[in-house]
C-alpha cells in the first residue's frame, strides 16, 4: 500500500486532510490551528511531498520522521503532523477493517463522558446556557470563562479587585445554576496574573470546580507548578502546547492534574496516546481539548476508549451567535457523527475512524479564516485573548 496524495480542504472555520492510497483507501485528519490554517495547508502540502509513495501505515515511522525534519516545531507544524497522523490511523484501521480504538489496545471502556462547550458574551447568557445542559441531560458543563466571552472589541477592566471580585462573583453563579452535582470546568483563558489567580482559586474553592484551566499563560511552567501548590482546587492546561515534551515537563514539576492535549495540534493519535500514556504513569487524567470539529472529536473519542487515563472529553456543538467559532452542526459536515445521549458519546464502532466528508461540503460551507485580533484592558494595555 502507498500513498497517493494528500490534500488539505477548507471547510468553513475547520481545515481537514483526506490521505489518498493507491488502492483507494481515504483516510481523513483535522487539524486545530484555527487561526493559521493557510499557513497549516501550505505545510501540510509540503509534507505532502515527502510522504507522498511511502506506505501509509508506518505511522510511528512518519511521526517521528516529521518531528525531526526540520529545525523547527510549533502549532503550524504540528497541527499540519496533527492531521496526518489522524488520516493515517484512519487509512489502517480501514484497512484491516477495526475501529482505530482496536488497534490501540481495544476498549476500556463502553461510551465516554462528554461536557458540555457553553458560550455567552454576558454571565447571564452562561447561567441560561448552563441550564440548557443540565436539562438535555449534561452531568458536565464547561469552556465556562468567569469573565464571559465577550467580544474582542470590548475592552476589560485592569483593576485586579474588580476582574477576581467579579470572576469568584460569576464562578458562584455557575455553580448556582448547575447544582450540586453536575461538574464545572472552568475557562480563564490565561487571563489572570499569578496573584490573581491565587486570589481566585481560594475564593471558588468551596464551589468545588472539576478544574479551573489555564489561569495562567501557558508558557512557564514553573510559574503554573507553584500555583498548583498553593491550591485545592484541581488544575488543567496543555490546549496550546505542541510537544508532547511539554507535558512530561509539566507533570515532572506536579503542575496540574487534568492533562489537555489537542490532537490537531500535538501530532495526532500518536500524540495524543502518548500523553495519555504520561497521564496514567502520573495520575492524572486526561481531557481532550476540541473546540473545532467533528474529526478532532472522534480522534480523541478512539484515545478516550482505550486509555485507563481518559476522564472527560470537551465537546462543542453548533453555537449561534459565537463569532467565529459559530458552525454548521457536525452532521452537515460529516457522515457518521453521533450526538452525546445524557451526556455520553458513543465509542465509534465502524472501522477507521469512523467518518467521512460529506460531497460538495467544500463548497457548500466555503472557508473562513480567524481573524488576528487582541484583546485589551480599559486603559489600552493588551489583553489576553
């Protein structure tokens, strides 16, 4: 078997890869670097010319083959790795026609716990949010940012009492919303100081959040280390790094206990299982990050049932009025996507991965590129986005 060709399509907010063989076989892949996918096809393109004639299921072969064939890594790059790596699992559980989740071990568990992607621009909009869940049947909800979502172009306060009073303020609000039982994931969005952070953390500590991630930016991990150790409350980062080194790094120094690699950016399946491998030497557990689409879903929902690890998996559905993240409902995109039942995604059971685009998707729902845009407090300094 060989590959024929790789090809990146854009697909409104998303950027998918089909994997062609020789002998007809189409894997897909999906990668996460929303606000750079011109840059990722072109790269993926590139790597297209390599990989181009080689066999497609030396997959651990190729991963490590592209991590080392520049001398440079990033999100371009491994987003555009990403991708691949998943169309390539793809192309081998079709061929030996098993789910990807068979031939990483097989399954460990029947159905995954999903928690629900909730959006507002107001606190209010998150509280109505929240309930909607809870009533559709989420025991989780999440992507819930104390500072809401609001709009880039509106800009936020740079008074640390204000921005903790008002984040502990909104954080009770959510807990007030999904009771007692459901899980709070919490959303900073690196948003806060060290200082204010820790003043957050002890003020939401009796809300007993599932976690609170990212309060911090993701680049010192030292810094993330020394707040987990001066808090009860559970913490969760990794949606930006590209390394899988970066979370041996971040678990070696106890900075937090949920791990969230995306697997459209981290080199795919295979990064993806190896953080989860790091996870259960470690104890921690493990929580996909997914804000884009239907293929980054399943590919995680494949780790997710074969890893002792996995605890929750991120998933986004439709949101109206979101900016760009608004999207076309996965069904639309793909042939094969499952919907949550009382909270649960089923673990796929048709070979492969288990999808396929749709016909004419490309031109049924043409491109869009995230904007390059910053965020910035009341008195013109920037903001975290």
């Amino acid at each position: 078997m060989r590959i024929q060709s790789i090809q990146p399509i854009a697909v409104d907010r998303y950027l998918f890869v089909e994997v062609r063989t020789v002998n007809g076989i189409v894997g897909l892949g999906e990668a996460s670097a929303w606000a750079h996918h011109p840059e990722t096809a072109q790269a993926i393109r590139s790597i297209a010319a390599v990989l181009e004639g080689e066999d497609p299921r030396k997959i651990e072969r190729h991963w490590q083959f592209l991590h080392r064939a520049a001398h440079f890594r990033g999100a371009v790059l491994g987003a555009a790795i990403g991708a691949i790596d998943i169309a390539l699992w793809d192309i081998l559980g079709q061929d030996l026609e098993v789910p990807i989740h068979v031939l990483l071990g097989g399954a460990v568990r029947d159905r995954a716990r999903v928690y629900a992607h909730v959006w507002g621009s107001t606190k209010d909009e998150l509280v109505s949010g929240i309930e909607n869940a809870v009533a559709r049947g989420y025991t989780a909800v999440g992507h819930l940012s104390p500072f809401s979502d609001v709009d880039l172009a509106t800009p936020v306060s740079a008074s640390p009492t204000r921005r903790v009073t008002e984040a502990i303020d909104a954080t009770r609000a959510f807990r007030g919303a999904a009771g007692d039982d459901v899980d709070l994931c919490i959303e900073v969005h690196r948003r806060m100081t060290f200082a204010e952070a820790l003043q957050f953390l002890h003020g939401v500590q009796d809300l007993r959040p599932m976690f609170v991630e990212d309060p911090l930016t993701h680049d010192n991990i030292d810094e993330m280390a020394d707040l987990a150790a001066r808090t009860a409350v559970p913490m969760a980062t990794g949606e930006r790094f590209t390394s899988i080194w970066d979370f041996q790094m971040l678990l070696r120094r106890r900075g937090a206990e949920y791990l969230r690699p995306d697997p459209g950016l981290l080199g795919g399946i295979t990064g993806l299982r190896k953080v989860a491998a790091l996870a259960e030497a470690h104890h921690a557990r493990l929580v996909p990050h997914n804000p884009m689409g239907p293929v980054i879903t399943a590919a995680s929902l494949h780790v997710a049932a074969s890893s002792a690890a996995f605890s929750i998996q991120e998933y986004p559905e439709h949101q109206v009025g979101a900016d760009y993240f608004a999207s076309p409902p996965a069904k639309e995109i793909v042939e094969g996507a499952t919907e949550p039942v009382d909270g649960f995604l089923a673990i796929p059971a048709t070979p492969g991965l288990g999808l396929r685009l749709r016909a004419d998707v490309a031109e049924r729902f043409p491109a869009r590129q995230a904007s390059l845009r910053s965020r910035r407090f009341d008195d013109g300094g920037m903001a975290e986005l």
